[in-house]
C-alpha cells in the first residue's frame, strides 16, 4: 500500500449516522455480551482453564457476529431512510428486537437445552400451534417490559450517539474512529484466540471445547481440516458418524404393500393415547382407572416412544418408521401404510383430538386422506374440557354405529392433551397438592428447586389424574358395549416429561428415560395376560397390529422397521427421534446422532442418567454394528435425488 493511499484510509470521514451506528453497535455488542453471560451458566463445574477462556472468549465472537448483523440493518436505515427520527426509530427498534431475542433464547436453552431453532420456528408459523404451549401474565409482564424499556434506551442511546457526533464535527474532531479502533483491535484479540481454541480442539477432537461451543447460537466454528495435506488429514483422530437422513431425497415407501388375506382376523382397534404421559405415572395414586385395567392387560413395562414429542410419539406409532423419515413423508403428504391397509380392509375410520392435528402436521401426512374423519375441534380453550368432549363424542359415535346396525370393525384414535403443558384440569380435581397455579417460565428456567420442582409436578399429576378419568370412562363405555371382547385396545403416552431431573423441564430436550419411556398396555382377543420385559418401541405398534390381521412377518421389512410386540429381541437398538438428532437406545447406553452432518462433532455416548459417558471410545465399538443398522433403516426408505432438479420443482 503506497503512503498516498494510506494516508487516505486514514483520512477517511464516514457520514454522521455512519459514526452514530458505530458507536452504538459498540454499546450493544457490551450489553448483548451481558446477556449472553446466561449462556457460561451451562459450563460444567469442573472446566478446564482452556475451556473457560474459550467459552468467554467464544461468547464475545457470537456476540460481535449477532450484532453485526443487527448493525447492518441500522446502515440500511442510515442511508434508506429519510428524517432523523425516522432514523432513530428503525435503530431503536431493531437493537430492542435484537435483545430480546438474545434474552429470549438464553431463557429457551435453559429450560429446553436448545437453541431457537427450525423447530422454534415451525412452533411460532405452523397454525395450530397455539394449543401446545401457553405463557403466564408473568412471561408477558417480564417480556414488555424489557421490550419497553429497552426501546427508551436504544432511542436515547441513538440520540446520544447522534449529538456526540454532530458536537465533535462542529468541532473539527474525526469522532468515534480511533476510540472505536482500539475498542475492535481489543475484540479482535478474543476472537484470535478462541478461533485458535477451537481449530485445535476440532483437530484433536477435544469434545470438552466442541460441546462448549453448542451452548452459543450461531457460534462460527473454524476448521482448519480441510487445508491440512492429505497425509496429515489420515492421521487425525475421527469422531464417529453415522448417516441417518439424506437430504433432498425422495421417498420410497412403502418398498412392497404387506398382504392381508381376505378371511383373515378383523377385531376393533382402539388407540388412546395421553399426552405427557411418562412411565412412572401409570400409578394406584395418579392413574386409579388406567392402574386396574392394567391387570387385565399385557403390560410392556420397558417400552420407549419414538421421539422425544408428540411429532415423533405418533409418527412412529402410526408408521412403524424411524423419526428421521418425517420431513420426506410430510413433504409428500404420505399416510402410513397401517391406515392405508386398515381402509382396504373395510375399516370405519375415526381420529379424535382435543389438540389441533395442524400443528404438528399430522393432517398433511398421517391423515391427508381422512378428511372429515378428523375431530379435533371442541368449541372450548380449556384442554381438560376438550379432554371430556372428547370421550363423549367417541361413545356418541360408537353409539350411533350400534344403532346404524353397523357391521364393519372400526378404527379409533383418541389423543388426550390435559397433560401437555400447561397441563391442565377442572378446578374441582386437585388430589395433588400443593400445585403451581400456573406454569411460570420466568420462574421456572434454569431453576431445579425442589419446592418448585413439586409444585410443578403436581400440576402435572392433577392434570393426568384428570385424563385418566376420562380414558377410563371411554374404556368403561366400551366394556358396556358387545365391541369389548372384540376389540384391541393399546393404551399408552406418546413420550415422557422431565421435571428438571436432568436440569431441564418438559420434553424434546435430551433422550433420557424421563423424556422417552412411556406405559405401553395391550388387550384383546388372543392377547395372553401379564408383563413383559424384553424391550419395546412405538416403532413395533403397526408391524404388530398388522400381523394380528393376518399379514406376512415375512414382507415387514419392505415397510416398516420395528419389530412384532410379542417377539422382540433381548438385545437391540431402539430409536428416539428429535428435531435435530437421533437417540439411539443400547445395552451401552443412549448414543446422540446429529441428523446434519456438519454438526458431527454433536455425536456422543450417554448414560441412562443422560450424563456424557467418560470413555466414548469404548461404547461406539461395542455398538458399532447396531448404530450400522440403524444408519441402513434410517435409509432404507428413501432415495437421494439429484439437488438442483429437486430445487427446480
């Protein structure tokens, strides 16, 4: 560079709203690092000096980085827009959005150990979705005024920044740049040294760093992998991965239809499902009904969901498929073969919900063809209420069939949703006290004290006790009728809840017992009576069904990948799907698999108590093979296509 042009750089006088949205970039890159500090919180106790300084200084890189951004859109206003209030309105309003979306997501990562993500978005845009969670008057309190006052500061600190600036050119003085280039040679020194932190730490597959850096959002990983010579790259330690969904794919499914014959076996089919329900509520205390018809049932007592929500509860349920296969089958608006063939056969269809079955999507996949055999509308907001209309209209219509003199077999789903948060029930019904009168999240996030802990869990008992009263009159109505003999009955919750045992609330959050096994209990004709133990999945529901009706165990894996309830191995990995990743359940413990590829370095062995496996190594050996055969199923159904063809459709 000649003297010339850098005494030019240096002479260089950007515009006054340039320099005001500067300085104020400056100031909230400071307070956005203050309220990402929420986010060191998730360091565990015993970190290392390494860690520590990578985690501090990594939280200052994410900051700058997220700023940016914002910062970018104030220059937009800067030069866009005409007026100064104008001006500073935009600015104010973008840095107000901006903290409260940072604060926003700091609170999401300690309740739920996530970060907004496509699954947040698709819970803020997918219609429906309303009925899954509610916030208190305190969340909204908490929320407008932080968004209030932080609006007031940005508009003074935007007016602050303006006269500064105006004052310092009357004046004759450059402002702002070299205060403000000491102020990025000071940032840029951090972000040398954790970028450095984490190229080695990727290099040597250091996971105490590479974890670390999943508690930021958005954090920009460096990998210097890619521009290492090839011989170096061989000897480089390799983190294990396993592909477990292609994208963009397309959808092969079934491979070959299962065969019913047409004399075969056609009892009644009666699915209810709870909401929430986790596998130590099936209880004398919590669920009397459910308790006693429990002895008349055979009793699954190791049985896991297959998804960590409601999205993979039922997907997995009603497809016998792993979770992964959602996105193509919703892509495609793609029914389960199980209701495909229970419709072949000649049965008279129904679904009942009391929560919307738009969000998730199960009008667009499960029952894109069922129509008006949908009912999920109660005409109340009260889940509990939906609960009891619930139930009335299922034995209305059973009635009305009896008296249509029906004769084809029938169908039933019932999904109860009083359990879901805000898990809730009638006023009246209260055996468990005392009980949070509403769920708090500003209370409740990052918080495992024990009094809230049970005031919580309380709220969620009443709210299952509730459903058990309801299920147990439907199972009573059906008891009363001649259907009863004839008719199989699976009774079970389409995933757990965690009550911060592992530090988190709800569900979706970790594949711990907690979130993922649910009661599992079966009677009808030819159904022997007692326990069993061996392990189940929800993935083995359809491929059972089925093959009650008569169809081949021969042709089950041309459609499916579970296994028949009454057989299962002593031995075998069993899938628990969330948005972003896969359990998978072994006799060596619970393995995480990262759905993309680029967040490999997320792969790791846990324990049933969902604490990281100290010797990873060891694990991923002795399992090697099943996680294989997990990966082949995961693909087994669904055929890469070529990116830019699928782009142009």
């Amino acid at each position: 560079m000649s003297t010339e042009s850098l005494r030019q750089l240096l002479a260089f006088r950007p515009g006054p709203r340039t320099s005001a949205v500067l300085l104020v970039w400056l100031a909230n890159v400071a307070l956005g690092t203050l309220i990402g500090t929420a986010y060191l919180r998730h360091l565990p106790a015993d970190a290392s000096t390494r860690l520590w300084i990578f985690a501090h200084f990594g939280l200052v890189t994410t900051i700058v980085v997220l700023t940016g951004v914002a910062a970018l859109v104030c220059l937009a206003f800067a030069r866009l827009v005409r007026g100064e209030r104008r001006f500073l309105l935009g600015q104010a309003l973008t840095w107000m959005l901006f903290h409260v979306a940072l604060y926003t997501d700091t609170c999401i990562y300690k309740l739920f150990h996530y970060h907004f993500n496509s699954s947040a978005w698709n819970l803020l845009t997918t219609r429906g979705s309303e009925d899954s969670y509610k916030l208190g008057a305190n969340v909204w309190i908490v929320a407008l005024t932080l968004a209030g006052l932080l609006f007031v500061g940005e508009w003074a600190l935007g007016r602050f920044a303006l006269a500064r600036v105006a004052r310092a050119r009357t004046l004759g003085h450059p402002i702002a740049w070299k205060p403000a280039g000491v102020w990025i040679v000071l940032l840029a020194i951090p972000i040398f040294i954790e970028k450095a932190i984490y190229a080695s730490a990727d290099l040597t597959l250091d996971r105490s760093v590479q974890q670390a850096s999943g508690i930021f959002p958005v954090y920009p990983r460096l990998s210097v992998e890619p521009f290492l010579p090839d011989e170096w790259r061989a000897q480089l330690p390799q983190v294990p991965t396993y592909a477990v969904r292609i994208e963009p794919a397309r959808l092969v499914y079934p491979r070959k239809r299962p065969e019913l014959p047409p004399g075969g076996p056609r009892p009644n089919i009666l699915i209810v499902v709870i909401d929430s329900w986790r596998h130590d509520m099936l209880a004398e205390d919590v669920t009397p009904g459910l308790w006693s018809f429990a002895k008349e049932t055979r009793r699954f007592e190791d049985h896991l969901s297959g998804g960590n929500a409601t999205r993979f509860g039922l997907f997995s349920l009603f497809y016998g498929l792993h979770g992964t296969y959602w996105w193509s089958v919703l892509a495609e608006r793609r029914p389960p073969v199980l209701f495909d063939e229970l419709d072949a056969a000649g049965y008279d269809s129904r679904v009942f919900s009391s929560a919307t079955m738009e969000y998730p999507e199960f009008r667009q996949s499960a029952f894109a063809r069922m129509g008006e055999r949908v009912i999920d509308e109660f005409d109340t907001p009260f889940p509990h209420e939906r609960d009891t209309r619930l139930a009335a209209g299922l034995v209305e219509w059973w009635r009305t069939r009896r008296e249509a003199g029906e004769t084809r077999p029938f169908f039933a789903f019932a999904l109860l949703d009083s359990p879901h948060q805000i898990y809730d029930f009638p006023p009246d019904a209260t055996p468990f006290t005392p009980f949070a009168p509403e769920l708090d999240y500003v209370e409740m996030e990052g918080s495992t004290d024990p009094e809230l802990v049970q005031r919580v869990k309380n709220r969620y008992r009443n709210a299952v006790h509730h459903a058990d009263r309801v299920a147990t009159s439907i199972l009573d109505a059906l008891r009363a009728s001649p259907d009863f003999e004839n008719t199989l009955v699976i009774v079970t919750g389409d995933h757990g809840e965690e009550f911060a045992e592992h530090g988190h609330w709800g569900h979706t959050s970790n594949f711990a017992p907690e979130q993922t096994r649910v009661p599992f209990l079966l009677r009808g004709p030819g159904i022997a009576l007692g326990t069993e133990r061996r392990p189940t999945s929800h993935l083995d529901v359809a491929p059972t069904l089925l093959e009650l009706l008569g169809a081949d165990p021969a042709l089950r894996a041309d459609w499916c990948v579970g296994v028949n309830l009454f057989a299962p191995p002593v031995r075998r990995a069993r899938t628990v799907a969330a948005w972003e990743e896969l359990g998978v359940w072994t006799k060596s413990g619970i393995f995480r698999l990262p759905l993309a590829p680029e967040l490999a370095f997320r792969t790791a062995a846990f324990g049933y108590d969902w604490r990281p496996l100290a010797d990873q190594a060891t694990p991923f050996r002795a399992e090697a093979r099943a996680l294989l055969e997990v990966s082949a199923e995961c693909l087994r159904f669904v055929e890469p296509v070529d990116p830019i063809a699928h782009a142009r459709q």
